[in-house]
C-alpha cells in the first residue's frame, strides 16, 4: 500500500472526526457553510480512492473509514471503530499488528505493515497498511491518516517465484552432488587420481556455496554472512576457480562490511563475470588475468573488473545475454547503483558504483 499523497490529504485535517464521516471539520465554527462544503469535497476524495482509507484520533481512536474499507470487509458501518478493527486480522497477525500500532503512537514513527485482513468473502487477504501523524503548529499529532491496500495477489505471486527458486537451487545443487559423486566413484579405479579428485570435489563443493550466493533469494532465505566483507565475499565467489588458486585473479583495495542485503546482487554480478571469463574471457587462457579493484569515495564503493590476456575482442557484441541484463538489474534496481562496461581489445573492463549502505544495514 502506498498513501495516495497523504500530505494533501492532511492538508484537509484539523479537528475531531465525527464517525463513518470524514468531518476533520468542525460546523460550529463561523464558516460552517465552507466547512460543510469541505468536509463533503474530501468524503468524495476519500471515497474515489482505490485505498480504503482511515483516520483516528491523536490516541489511536479510529473513528473514520471511507467506502473502500467497508466495500472490502463487508462489514457494518462504525463496528471496526475504536479498536475494533484488530478483530479484522488474522489471529496470527494481531499481537503484532496492535505493537505496531502502540509504538506509532507512542513515538509519532510512521506506521507500516503487512497483515491479513478478512474480506466480505471470509477469506483473509495480504494486506499493506500505512499510516501518517497531522501535526499541528505546535507540532502536537492531531490525527493519523492511513490507508490499506490489498496486495494478496503481489503477495502469492512473490511466494510462488520463492518457491520456483529454491526448487531449481535445489536441483542444481543435487547436480553438484551427483557430479562430486561420480568424480569420487571414477578415482576408485585409478588411485593415482585420487588426489586430483578430491580437489576437484572441494572446487565443486566450493561452487554450490557460491551458488547459494548468486541465486536469488527473499528476505527469509537469505544466507546469514555475521562479520562478512566485500573481500571475503569475492573470495568466496572465485574459490572455484583454479585461476583463482593460481594468483591469476587479484583482489586489491579498499574493504567494506556486506551484510545479507547487499551480498546476493554482488555475488550474482561477479559470478556471472567469473563465469563468463572462464567460458570466452581472460579465464580460458593460460596466461589470461583478471584485476578486481574496490575504492572508497566518500559514501560510495566502486568495484573495477578488468581482464587482461584473453582473446582479444572486436568491440561490444550485438545482443546482451540473459546474465548480463540480470547483472544490470541486480546492480540498478536492486542495489541502486550504475554498472558501466568497456570492450577493450585486451579484454573487458566492468566498473560497479554503488552506495556502501546499500550494502550493509550497518553503514
């Protein structure tokens, strides 16, 4: 849910609500005829929204909702008042809704959260309620304005694509598992490749963690990385690799903590670069190489990516890859951020500017 310009709708606030009504205003005031008009003017704006749309008093009292809210619930006007409302929840989602709630009001912060809310049908919908504190001259809260928007179907859809995600992260890492496993079974016959096996399983095994990494995931599913950095994560990231091993990608620079939120868009971007090097690039020649180079400058981290000694290359090509547009998108929409390449004939260079506290909560 999102308020629909709630400042205009405060600019219509003042006074106490009559119930169902929208009366921020009051008719024993001289201009009682202009208010009237007012009042009438704002029950036809609230009305006309898509949001139900609800107010209450300084205390939390809710004492008014427009039709939506009634149209969607079903239920009789003025029985969600006061702190009826709360009945509406799920049961689950009450006690947290109602803390929400008290800690708006006690503290003016604004209100936000996602509940169940039971349609007219009997079925509980994803719902998302917002709510903003009027402040008077003074600057004491004299109302809250909020709304609820339903947002059920956004929310099945996200739970699905979570769903779909973590069966195809399951699926390739039982690949990863059958591969281990068939590299360990085929050096039982030839003991002189036993040692080269079981590197090769820890470099497989090393490429399912940076998998978990890469792939997308939701708030709950999102790996817990305590004390990580940017460094520690492109380590992690290019363990697999021999060139790694082999001193042929070089990390350099400046450090920054990388929490859960900002650790899955980097990770898939230089994945996908690790990747591709070692498909076309730097990384599919013996004496290919690649610079990674991470700077400070003042509230933002950027992050150079260059490749030297692989095939050389004519310029940047027709068609961008699937990878490459999730790159852009994981690095511009997610992280906020630019993504810039250059197709140098010594090889890629890619520079990713993002601002360090869209990486880490902490920052």
């Amino acid at each position: 849910m999102q308020l629909e310009d709630p400042d205009a709708i405060a600019g219509l606030a003042g006074a106490e609500i009559e119930p169902r009504r929208a009366p921020w205003l009051d008719d024993t005031s001289e201009a009682a005829d202009a208010l009237s008009q007012s009042r009438a003017q704002l029950q036809v704006l609230t009305d006309a929204m898509p949001q139900m749309v609800w107010s209450t008093r300084p205390d939390g009292f809710h004492d008014y909702y427009n039709a939506r809210w009634y149209e969607f619930t079903g239920v009789p006007e003025g029985s969600t008042d006061g702190e009826g409302w709360n009945g509406m929840f799920h049961p689950q989602d009450q006690s947290l809704a109602w803390a929400r709630w008290q800690r708006s009001l006690e503290t003016g912060e604004p209100y936000e959260i996602e509940y169940r809310l039971r349609h007219r049908s009997g079925e509980y919908r994803w719902t998302l309620g917002r709510a903003l504190p009027v402040f008077n001259d003074e600057g004491a809260i004299v109302r809250w304005i909020g709304t609820c928007t339903d947002i059920h179907d956004a929310k099945m859809a996200a739970e699905q694509n979570e769903l779909l995600s973590r069966e195809l992260s399951h699926r390739i890492k039982n690949i990863f598992a059958v591969i281990s496993g068939l590299i360990g079974l085929s050096s039982r016959h030839d003991p002189s490749m036993r040692s080269f096996a079981k590197g090769l399983q820890e470099r497989i095994a090393a490429l399912g963690r940076a998998h978990e990494f890469a792939r997308p995931h939701s708030e709950a599913s999102r790996p817990a990385l305590g004390g990580s950095t940017l460094k520690g994560l492109l380590i992690e990231i290019f363990t697999p690799y021999p060139a790694f091993d082999e001193g042929c990608i070089a990390i350099a620079g400046d450090d920054v903590p990388v929490d859960d939120r900002g650790a899955t868009p980097i990770a898939f971007v230089f994945h996908e670069l690790a990747t591709n090097a070692a498909k076309y690039g730097a990384l599919s020649t013996a004496d290919g190489r690649v610079d990674v180079a991470i700077a400070l400058s003042g509230s933002a981290v950027r992050v150079t990516w260059c490749e030297t000694g692989g095939p050389a290359l004519e310029g940047e090509p027709e068609r961008k890859g699937f990878g490459t547009r999730l790159a852009e998108m994981s690095v511009v929409q997610q992280l906020g951020g630019v993504i810039r390449r250059e197709w140098k004939a010594s090889g890629l260079c890619v520079e990713i500017e993002v601002s360090i506290n869209r990486l880490s909560r902490d920052l």
